[in-house]
C-alpha cells in the first residue's frame, strides 16, 4: 500500500543494475539434535539466526558472526545446505529480491545471550517448533535443514 514515490525512496543506491540482496541462515543443532532459533523483536516470532550478507565477509564469515551477534553461541560452518530464492517459496511480500543461503554449523561454544534485534534463543526438536518469522525462513526450510542433518549424504538444494 505504500506509494510508488516511497518505494523509491528506499533504494537510493540502487541506479544501476539491481541484484538481489542476499540471506544467510544458520542451522546449528546441538547434542539432542534440536535445531537453534532466535526469537525475533521485529515480530517476537521465530528464525535461523542470520541476516543480510556483509559486504567483505564470506558467506560462512557472515553465518558465524550471526550466530555470535545473535545468540551469545560459537558456531563452526561445515558446509552448504540450500539456495533459496525467494520467488520458489511462499515469502510474505517483501520490498527486497533476495537468496537465501542456509549453512550447517557445529556448535562449538559460548552461552545463551539476548542481542539488540533478538529477545533470545532456544533450541527446539522438528516436532515442537515455534511460531516462525516467515519473513525469514518458512517451516518447509527449517525442516529441510533436519533432514539434511539426519542425512549429512544429501546434497545441497539449490532453486
């Protein structure tokens, strides 16, 4: 509902070719086999921890830091898990095209800590998930993400 002059306004750089912006997503489990999510403040919902990708970090950089930044833990990127572009799955309507990369983590250390975009984080089994931030990862992912833990033989996903 916004106006087309609004939307302008966001994209101040973006005069020459526009690219999509590009997500990244961790998936860390513990021990249990329980998946770790952060608690959104944006919408007290649900998400992978992650964000946008920063400019001059690795995709596996960015995951890391996120993981830090977002929950307090130390995580270890292994490997690719998916690429997602939004337009395949059913997203909210958003004012960004974006990628979004999942990467496997080990959880390596540190403890649970709030951040200033998160209200915490918590680690949940596939049949006990909470209600999710589908603006940043929908359920269909997350639980992609346990059967490429359950089977570490499965290729990564790409659309």
């Amino acid at each position: 509902g916004a106006s087309e002059t609004a939307i302008a306004a966001l994209f101040p750089l973006e005069t020459n070719y526009v690219t999509p912006k590009v997500d990244v997503r961790a998936a860390v489990f513990n021990a249990r086999g329980e998946i770790l999510l952060v608690q959104e403040k944006a919408d007290g919902r649900w998400a992978l921890p992650g964000g946008w990708a920063d400019v001059g970090y690795t995709p596996c950089e960015v995951a890391r830091k996120e993981v830090k930044e977002e929950t307090g833990y130390d995580a270890e990127p292994l490997r690719l898990l998916a690429v997602d572009d939004q337009k395949t799955h059913p997203y909210p309507p958003a004012l960004h095209y974006a990628y979004k990369l999942f990467i496997l983590c080990r959880l390596t250390g540190g403890s649970p800590r709030a951040a200033f975009d998160t209200l915490g984080c918590g680690f949940f089994a596939e049949d006990a998930l909470p209600p999710l931030s589908e603006e940043r990862n929908l359920e269909s992912q997350i639980r992609r993400m346990f059967r490429h833990f359950r089977h570490p033989e499965l290729p990564p996903t790409c659309d």
